[in-house]
C-alpha cells in the first residue's frame, strides 16, 4: 500500500516537475497559445493550489501568528525544489517546515511559470500577495521573502510592481510596509553567464549566412522571455537605490547567499563559476560600510554548495535561521 | 492509479502539434532551399534549361506534397486525440449529461 502511494507520489512529483520545465523553457509561448500546461502563479499547499479565501487559508494554515515566510523557487522548478533529499532524518522536509518547528513562522510555497518576463511575475506576485493580505484569516505582521535564483529576481521585481502601483493609484502599498527580509539563494542578480552565453551563440549562429545555423539558431531563440531575461538579471541590490526598494521599502533587510563549486571560494573555479550557474556576488556590487543601507545586506558564502543545492542545504537552512533570528538585526 | 489531469494531456498534445507543424515548415523550408542550389546552377546551362526547370517544379510539387501530408496526418491525428480526450473529459466529469 505505501509502495503504491510512494508511486503514485513520485509520478506526481515527475508530472509536475516536467510541466515545470516545460514553463520555463516556453512559458511565455504556452500563455500566448493558451495551453493548458501553463501554469498560474498560485499558492500550493500539499500539491494543490490554495485559494485565497479567509476559510481555505484558516484550514491550511490554523496556527499561523501571523508572520509568513514565502519561497519562491527558480527557473524551470517548482515548490519541490525546496524539499531536502530523500535521505537521513530531514528526509522531505524544507527551509519552510523547518522554520515553522524552529520559529513558528508560516511557510507559504508559490509555484509560478518561470518561462513568463520577470516583471510580468513580480506584477503577479505582488497581485497575490495583495489577494493573501485581504484573505489570511489573522492580521499579517510580517512577511520574509526567500527567492532561489530567478526567485529571487521575481521578489525584487513584485517590489518595484507594488511600489508602481502604489504610486499610480496614488494608494499606499498594502504588503510592502509589512516586507521585513529578503533573501536571495544564488540569484543572478547581475545576469547569469549562461543566459549571455546563449545569446552571444544564437546572435552569431543568426549572423552566419547559412541556413542550417540560422535554423539552429531559431530553435536556440524559441527559450522564453523568462530565460532571456537572466542575461541582464536586475543590477546590484542596493537599498535607497533605483532598484524598486527605496523609501517605503527603506527598512527591509537583504541577505544574498551564494554558493561555489570547489571548496574553496578564492579558487578560480569559484571564482569563474561561482555556484555552477550564478558567480559569488562582487562586493563592490553592493553597498560598502558607511554607506546608507550597509548594514542592511549581508552576504554568505557556502563553498561546495551547487546552485540547485542552495536550495535544500543544512548550513545554509542554518544560516538562514540565524539571520531569521538575530534579534541585533531586528 | 494516479492519472495525469486531461487538461495537462491536452496542452501536451497542443504543444506536440505545434512542435511538429513548425518541425515540418522548416523542414521544408531547408530541403526547398537546399534542393534549390544544383537547379540554379545546371538552368544557367542553355540546352538543359527547359527540362531542368520541368524536374525542378516536379520535385518541389513532390516536396510540398510529402510535407503537406505530413501536416494532414498531424492535424487529423491531433483531431482524433481531441475527440478521446473530450470523450475521457465527459466520463471523469461527475456534472456532464449521460
């Protein structure tokens, strides 16, 4: 009987794991042809998405204090991302779960097409939340936002979404004020070397008179808006700076985790590889000591740590608990 | 036995479709171009040019038939699929008549 469930599971697990990929990879042509793969951002609570009603959110969530933490997983994944491997006594367990024992904070898992532009999510996770805050059966007092790679991305743009917003209806923001932590696990904030590689292949491949590289080039040029849009990433987070976060948003703390394929992050390969996809965060990128908003990002390291892995890692759950929890940083 | 919503097996079957009916326009894009090139070199032959002109539109007529066919076959294909998932549609769904 379990091994049947276990099955049926991981079929589960598989089917969406495939729909995911297929969002990221063309999200955005699956939304223009109305195909029913593509995926509405949503809140996904055991593998379905929650409505944002007070009733189904007070039966998902009964002991909730009001303080939530939402992950947002990265490109061509889905909330599945964050679970730990199937291995050792955190078998299935997540940063979310994990937090929810440790601090009592509510963990709130989103699933979104990653294929889609990276402000068109931000436009629709700022929608969400806006929904959540209308909906959550208790006064919401604090919202954290973790990002793992284009997640992270996603949560800097759902800012810059409600701060237009909020400037255009001339209204105040609803969720932004109550935004006290952002975290961001491997996020290119900078553009991913892949995504540029990509580029640079398909606009020589275009540029070659011939037609069979021009054929391949096309193909190469199918990947949706949402990969493109790693090429550039959003620029360096630097809080009080045009990057979506000022005034309102003055107060909320930035925590940029990066991880690197050798042990060691002065190798070269760490150096040039950084966490296989994303390279370490430059410090000069961010805002230096003595500098308004210094303290308000901080940055660790985790060598050995992969880019996928950034997302399910005891030392970095660790990490994030410690900054979640340190009460001179509150 | 846990099974995958019809709406998912439909979008898969739409995105094959399409996969395949773009594959096959440029599939037929290149071999038309390829085929192209030995033609506009033996026309420039004056003796030849008429009868190579004739074999040229008689392989084009037959290139865009074969792939034509291809395109019928997917479409009709793709119809057939259309009618047993509205089928399997009807039968999961507790609210249609019948």
């Amino acid at each position: 009987m379990n091994a049947r469930k276990d099955s049926t599971d991981r079929f589960t697990q598989w089917t969406a794991a495939g729909v995911s990929i297929l969002n990221g990879a063309f999200g955005d042509y699956l939304v223009r042809r109305n195909n029913a793969l593509a995926i509405d951002m949503a809140f996904m609570h055991r593998g379905q998405a929650l409505l944002l009603e007070r009733d189904a959110l007070r039966a998902a969530y009964p002991t909730s204090d009001g303080r939530l933490c939402i992950f947002l997983h990265g490109l061509c994944c889905n909330e599945a991302s964050w679970q730990f491997p199937d291995e050792g006594n955190i078998a299935g367990q997540t940063y979310g779960s994990l937090l929810q024992d440790e601090i009592g904070i509510t963990p709130l898992f989103v699933r979104y097409n990653t294929g889609l532009p990276i402000a068109e999510n931000g436009r629709r996770l700022a929608g969400v939340l806006n929904a959540l805050l209308a909906a959550f059966p208790v006064p919401i007092r604090e919202i954290v936002l973790i990002g793992h790679s284009m997640g992270g991305l996603v949560a800097r743009s759902a800012c810059d979404a409600a701060r237009s917003e909020a400037s255009a209806t001339g209204l105040g923001c609803t969720w932004l004020p109550l935004l006290a932590k952002m975290f961001y696990l491997g996020t290119p904030h900078e553009g991913a070397d892949l995504e540029k590689l990509a580029h640079a292949t398909t606009a020589v491949l275009d540029a070659v008179p011939n037609r069979i590289t021009r054929l391949i080039g096309e193909i190469l040029g199918l990947r949706s808006e949402g990969i493109k849009d790693l090429r550039a990433g959003l620029g360096a987070v630097e809080p009080g700076a045009a990057t979506g976060l000022r005034d309102d948003a003055q107060s909320i703390r930035h925590y940029l985790v990066a991880g690197t394929l050798a042990d060691d992050p002065a190798h070269p390969v760490s150096r040039l590889l950084g966490d296989g996809l994303v390279r370490m965060p430059e410090p000069a990128g961010f805002a230096e000591d003595g500098q308004p908003g210094a303290q308000r990002v901080q940055i660790g390291i985790f060598p050995g740590v992969h880019h996928m892995a950034l997302a399910h890692d005891m030392n970095v759950y660790r990490q994030i608990r410690d900054w979640m929890t340190d009460k001179a940083d509150t | 036995m846990k099974r995958i919503p019809v709406g998912q097996l439909r979008g898969a079957k739409d995105l094959i479709q399409d996969a395949v009916l773009a594959g096959t326009d440029a599939a037929q894009r290149l071999q038309l171009s390829a085929a192209r090139q030995p033609y506009a070199v033996l026309e420039k032959i004056a003796p030849i040019t008429v009868p190579v002109r004739a074999v040229e539109q008689v392989q084009t007529a037959i290139t865009i038939g074969v792939y034509g066919m291809i395109r019928s076959v997917t479409r009709l294909t793709a119809s057939v699929a259309d009618h047993a998932l509205d089928l399997a549609e009807r039968s999961t769904d507790p609210k249609a008549p019948g």
